[in-house]
C-alpha cells in the first residue's frame, strides 16, 4: 500500500483512506449498518495496508462512529489513524454541546484521543459558530493531548478558504476534489491554497459519489483505449492522488469489488501522465455536457421532513441524463416506494441549506415528478 510520510504532521499515512460515510446497509432496514459485510472490509483494507479510517459524528444516522469503535477497536491502537468531525452549524450551539459530543465520540469510538480531528463541514454561514463555539474548545482539546492534529473539511468558494486559513491555525484541511471539479468548481483553486499555506490535503468525492465509477458505453471505450485493465473509478482516485500536496485520498466504499479495486490502484500506485490527463479532460467535457446533476450522495439533505428518498432520485435521475436510457431509469425509479418519489416533494426548502453542492433540490424533484407523470 503507498504511503506518504507526511514531515508536519509526523505521520505516515496510507495514500488511500476509507470513508465510512457510505458502509453497506442492511437490505430490509437501510438506516442499520451490514455489520459482518462492513467488518470484513474494513479488516482487507487494514490488512492490506491502509490505515487512515474517515468518519462523522452524523454519519449513518450517528451510528458510523459506533461501527468504527466496535471494528478498529480489535486493531492495535498506534497501528492506524482515526479521524472524526464535529459539527459546525446549529448542533453544537454552545462549548457545553462542543464537550458533550466530543465526549460522546471518544465512547463510541472506543479510544482516549483522535488522530485526525475536523471542523465539519465548514462553509461562510458557519464561521460564526467556529468562532464562538468550536474553535477555541478545539485548540483546548489539542492541547491536552485529546487532538493530534486538528483540521477542517470544507464546502464553499476558494475566498472563504482563504479566510479560514488566515484567521485560524491548523494541521490539514480535507475539500471536495476530483478531475470534474477541477475546474468547473474551482477545486484547482482550493487544491493551491492548501499548497501555499503548507496545509496537507485529505480529498473526499474523488469519485464524486460513485458517479465517475460508471459511465455510458461510449465514455468507457475512450478509458479502455487508454488502459484496458483500469477501472472508471481507478482513473479517478489517480487523478487526485497524483497531486504532490495530498496525503491522502478518502473512498467511501460500499462493495467488497470497491475495496479490491482501490486496493488493486494504490497496491503499485502510478500518478497520471500528460497523456492521461487530456484522456480525462475529454470525458469530463463529455460529462458535463449532459447536464449531470452534482449530487454526491452524501445524504447531508436527509431525511426529507416529506419522505422522499433525494439522493437515490437523483443517482436514477443522473444516470438518464447521462446514458438517456428512459426504460432503465422508469424500471429503476419504480423500485422506490410511492412515498419516498419526487412528487412528495412540497417545494419547502429544508434540504437546499444543507445541500454542499448548493443544488436546487426542488427544481430537480420537479423534474422528474414531471417527466415521470407522463
């Protein structure tokens, strides 16, 4: 497994971190966590070598940081990294929530300190409560010892970045990048702050929620020209693990085939060649003239006060517009429950506030309760 040895921070980190952010669940109760499927691939990962392990108070409806506790607990504790966050916006409303959660992460995770630990989710609308609530508790907690190294993941515009990086002091920054942002969202930008400010780069999205791990037959041929043996998803994570700044890349693997193929790209890991970078800008113009929603799956938008399942609405949705399968995507939008469809949407706004990618939520279940009608 690469590793990169990482000088300010005293760390030598697996190239590939895992995500739990998106463990398989149970098929007849998604909001628990296929515990024995789970296990056994966290235990190949660590087995094969990676040893950075990404996860949120809020995950999995709360639960991920109980599954990380309960699994990585059987490991030796100095033979891997933790990372956990804490929320930034109206959870933690005061130092006395910011103390009650971290005490309650500690118990969960079955550890006496973080390796990696994050301000979630930072963004302009929640740098009051950074400032007032969080930051200072956060310091305290590195100072003892609680906190290793003390970080921040991030959802906004390379100016606020800026800002954040200029007013507090910290160990690394975790953002959104991949070979379709780059551009587009300016995930160059934010990429060069966290270089020139010497600030280690953990990536997450670098399959952009799986949506870089399938493409239309036409998409995949240009990739198999180039490299036959390659998974979609294998020139995606090269693409940001290429990146001399990063430390590492965080895939949130939901399939034992995810765990193999990652492992299979970061076992004897080669960056991108100029070659292989114009192969990956001709997709990413392909993609992006499709109109593909960016939706990443993250499931920050859930749960729907009005029971609709938007992030799978959208991954069906995505997909159509990309592949213009109609028949595949009616046969698949029947599978979820007439509840859970576009057309409970009721237009309220709850999941726009909490959308990272900023997307007109409402708009699109208008979309598609439409085009599903007729």
């Amino acid at each position: 497994m690469e590793k990169r040895y990482i000088d300010s921070l005293k760390a030598e980190v697996s190239l590939l971190g895992f995500g739990m952010m998106r463990l398989p669940v149970m098929a007849d109760d998604k909001s628990k966590i296929d515990y024995p499927k789970a296990r056994s691939m966290i235990e190949k990962a660590y087995r094969a070598g990676v040893n950075y392990f990404d996860t949120a108070y809020v995950y999995h409806g709360k639960e991920s940081e109980v599954f990380a506790g309960d699994v990585l607990s059987q490991f030796p504790r100095d033979s891997y990294y933790l990372a956990t966050k804490i929320p930034t916006w109206d959870i933690v409303k005061s130092k006395d929530d910011a103390e009650r959660i971290f005490d309650e992460q500690l118990k969960k995770c079955k550890t006496t300190y973080f390796d990696f630990y994050l301000a979630h989710s930072l963004e302009s609308g929640r740098l009051d409560n950074l400032k007032n609530n969080i930051y200072d508790f956060l310091r305290k907690k590195k100072e003892e010892g609680l906190i290793r190294r003390l970080g921040f993941s991030f959802h906004d515009n390379p100016e606020v970045l800026k800002k954040i990086v200029k007013q507090y002091e910290w160990d690394f920054a975790q953002i959104q990048l991949n070979y379709l942002d780059w551009e587009t969202a300016d995930a160059k930008s934010l990429y060069a702050i966290l270089a020139e400010n010497k600030l280690p780069a953990v990536i997450m999205e670098p399959i952009k929620g799986g949506g870089l791990a399938r493409f239309n037959d036409a998409t995949m041929e240009v990739l198999k020209k180039a490299n036959a043996g390659a998974s979609a998803a294998s020139w995606a994570l090269r693409f940001a693990a290429s990146l001399p700044n990063v430390m590492t890349v965080l895939s949130g693997m939901t399939e034992p085939e995810h765990v193999e193929d990652n492992l299979k790209t970061f076992a004897a890991f080669t960056p991108l060649t100029d070659a292989e970078r114009k192969v990956l800008a001709e997709v990413a113009t392909v993609y992006h003239s499709t109109g593909i929603i960016p939706c990443t799956g993250c499931r920050y938008c859930m749960d729907c006060p009005y029971g609709v399942d938007i992030p799978r609405i959208l991954a069906q949705y995505n997909y159509y517009l990309y592949s213009k399968n109609t028949i595949n995507f009616r046969n698949q939008y029947r599978t979820l429950k007439n509840s859970e469809q576009a057309h409970n949407c009721a237009n309220c706004g709850a999941c726009v506030k909490l959308c990272p990618q900023r997307i007109d939520i409402p708009k699109h279940m208008k979309e598609v309760a439409d085009f599903t009608s007729s």
